[in-house]
C-alpha cells in the first residue's frame, strides 16, 4: 500500500471561543474575559471567567481550564485544569472534551490512561467536531489507544471527512481504494481524493496521480497523472519525483527554438515568469491550449508546472 496518511494532530488552539447558550451575566462575564484576554490582560480575564465558571457557564468553564493549563494570568495547575475541563465537558462542552482528552493522551491526569482520552473525543466528534472525529479514525488506524479497527476508523474517518476536514478526506480515499473498513470502491476513492487535492492536500494530489496512473475508478490517463502527482510535488511530496516518471515517459515533448523563453504560471504573457530556460531545452507536455502549452518542469523551481508560448517551440508528438 503505497498511501499517504496524515499524522494526527495531537494540539488544539489556545481559547477556541465557542460561546453557548448561556445566561447574559455569565455570558457578560465570558466576553468581557475574552476582550481582556485578547488584550493581554490574562489575570483580569480569569477573574472574569471565575466569576461565571462557578455560576456553572461552561464556556467560561473551559476557558479557565485553558488559563490553568497554560499559565496564563494564573499559577499553571494541572489539577484546576482538569477540573474545569471536566465540570465543561460533562456539561456537553464541545472545547473542553477536547482539552480534556488532551490532557488524558500526554497522561496528565493523575491516575488516569490514554485510552480515557476516548470516551471524550467520541462526544465532541458526536457533536461534529471533525478533528476529534479525524483523530479517532487515525487512533483506530493505528492501533494507538485502541485496538486496531479499520471499520471504526471508516466510521470516523467518514465523520471527519463529511465535515470538511481535508486530512480526513485524504484518509478516507485511502480506506475506500484500499477495502479497509468498508468495501473496496475507486470511485468513492477518487471522490474523497479529489476533494482533498482540491484543497491542496499534496499526500490526496499524489494519491489522485496514482489512481489515474493505474486506471482505477477513472480512465487511465497519463496527462492527469502527471498533472497531479506535479501538483504534489509542488507541496513537497518528494515521492512523487519519481512516480510521475512512469506518466511523462507516455507524454509528447516540446523543444525551445528561440534563444530564450519565460515559462509562465498561467496560459499569457500577464501571468508571472516561473523560470526562463535556454535554447533546445526539451519538457513534457500535458496540454494547449490558446497558443499556450502546459509543461512539466522538472527542476530549477519548487513550481513544477508551468505555461509556454508554443510560437517560441517545437512539438514533437
């Protein structure tokens, strides 16, 4: 199996801000917190939120929870953390079900494991939240935390990827391409990639460049293949060097006949110079179109794709 699968993010943003349905005191308290927190005021913003933590808001909950684990106008106090975080959660506060099941996988809570970090992320993801959803899928993936269950990443992966969130659109194209957790199916795979690449995902670009390579779920095309694995390769995928190969080899060439031309980033002399390349320099083409040709450039910039006046070259088909 030769997929990329994105590594799971294992931090959350300092104060996500999610304001709920709250009384206007408490709620009066909590933004007044967040304006003196955003102004650096971190001591006054905590006497804020006390105030509205201990009139049992949660969003103010897990904000003081996030002030204790950080420092922040406080003593950092893993402890109050945790308890903050936990009155919050148990109130079906999305944020601090996060928080709280990061503070169990660093194993910062006092008799406490990993693997409780789960109970957690199984609520938020059940609220939507497409991060812990994606974070579940990949620990269900791996094997982390959890016994390894492909038809329960699927389920996550699924979740994750329905809302939006592009590194699970990638996974779950891979699941989908390869019958992990669910029926093997190209087309579903090539519906979950292309979102991502969309997206610019370079892990989903590369794995879109080989479907059409292979001829899975699509038409085999060498154009499209090499035009995605390009685009991978200009995200720093370095695998895809080499895979794009086994596609240019199948391509027709052009040779420079002037004594210099400017490879542009678009199909028009108001695009940007990507490079400029000397007399019998020969690339691959994928395509014309208006006078234009669409080339691989294969080295001397990061952009691997690039726009020549086709008056300035030969085609050799």
């Amino acid at each position: 199996m030769n997929n990329h699968i994105i590594k799971a993010a294992t931090g959350f943003a300092f104060i996500c801000g999610l304001i709920g349905t709250i009384t206007p005191s408490a709620y009066a308290d909590y933004a007044s917190g967040m304006r003196l927190f955003e102004n650096g005021q971190y001591a006054s913003a905590v006497y804020d939120w006390d105030a509205s933590a201990e009139k049992g808001d949660p969003d103010s909950q897990d904000a003081l929870g996030q002030a204790f684990e950080a420092g922040k106008g406080v003593r950092k106090n893993l402890v109050q953390a945790l308890k903050w975080y936990t009155l919050a959660a148990n109130s079906g506060q999305e944020d601090a079900q996060i928080h709280l099941a990061q503070l169990y996988l660093r194993n910062e809570v006092p008799n406490g494991h990993p693997s409780d970090a789960i109970q957690w992320l199984s609520q938020a993801a059940n609220q939507g939240n497409g991060q812990a959803a994606y974070q579940l899928g990949m620990f269900y993936i791996s094997g982390k935390i959890v016994s390894q269950d492909y038809h329960q990443a699927f389920q996550w992966m699924s979740k994750a990827a329905q809302s939006g969130n592009v590194a699970a659109q990638n996974n779950l194209g891979i699941l989908y391409e390869n019958g992990m957790g669910v029926s093997q199916d190209y087309k579903q795979a090539l519906n979950w990639y292309l979102q991502s690449a969309k997206a610019g995902n370079g892990n989903a670009q590369d794995n879109l460049g080989n479907l059409y390579l292979q001829g899975h779920g699509v038409p085999q095309s060498y154009i499209w293949s090499s035009f995605w694995f390009a685009m991978a390769q200009n995200q720093g995928i370095q695998q895809a060097a080499t895979q794009i190969q086994a596609s240019l080899k199948h391509l027709p060439t052009l040779t420079i006949t002037s004594t210099t031309a400017n490879i542009r980033a678009g199909a028009g002399t108001q695009y940007n110079r990507v490079i400029s390349s000397k007399k019998d320099t020969t690339f691959p083409v994928l395509g014309t179109m208006n006078g234009w040709a669409q080339i691989y450039i294969p080295s001397g910039t990061p952009q691997h794709l690039g726009w020549i006046d086709t008056r300035l070259t030969s085609l050799k088909k």
